[in-house]
C-alpha cells in the first residue's frame, strides 16, 4: 500500500505572521451559520483570551487577517460553536459573573 508524503509547509516571522500565512494558505473554509447570541458570547471570551493568552491572540489576529473572514461570525464559531465540519482546538472563556468566586477562567486543549 502506498501512502502519499505530506510535506510540512514552513512559514517564518511573527506569530501573527505565520498564522497569516496560514490562513491565507487554506483559502476559504465553510463556517456555519451563527446567530447574534453567539457573537455576543464571543465577544467578551475574546477579550479574556486576550488577556490571559496574549501569544495565542497574536496568532487569532493573524489568522483572521489571512481568511479576510467576517470577524463576528469568526469569533462565535471560535469561541461559541455547537457543531461544524472544522474540528480541532477547543478554547473557552467563563466570565466573572458566572463563577462561584468571581474569577473569569479560560481554558484550550
């Protein structure tokens, strides 16, 4: 049985940069459809990404300048999808308000 070699594509430069030329590199991917209510989440789970991973949010922002992608619709099926074709990373954020002790807590696989 033959098994085709991938070869492994290298990008150099920043982390914005090479998750630039990442995004750029898949052309466009098929998002599902999100509703309001998901961007409203996701926008506050942003924020604390943000904050808690600044290195991880130097790549979102690269990878979202490379897909030209509607930042919204991104950012709900990131933060807040229920279902889709592109599975992978799971990131969450858990604001203030609905924690026993006040803290946001985030987290990514």
């Amino acid at each position: 049985m033959f098994f085709p070699v991938i070869q492994p594509i290298h990008h150099a430069g920043s982390a914005y940069e090479k998750s630039r030329a990442r995004a750029e590199a898949l052309g466009v991917l098929p998002i599902p459809e999100v509703t309001n209510e998901d961007v409203r989440f996701a926008r506050p789970c942003r924020a604390a990404a943000q904050i808690v991973f600044p290195k991880d949010s130097e790549i979102l922002e690269g990878f979202l300048g490379g897909g030209h992608w509607n930042l919204g619709v991104f950012l709900a099926y990131f933060f807040a999808r229920k279902q889709g074709i592109l599975r992978g990373c799971t990131n969450f954020a858990v604001l203030p308000d609905a924690t026993k002790d006040g803290h946001t807590v985030v987290g990514r696989n």
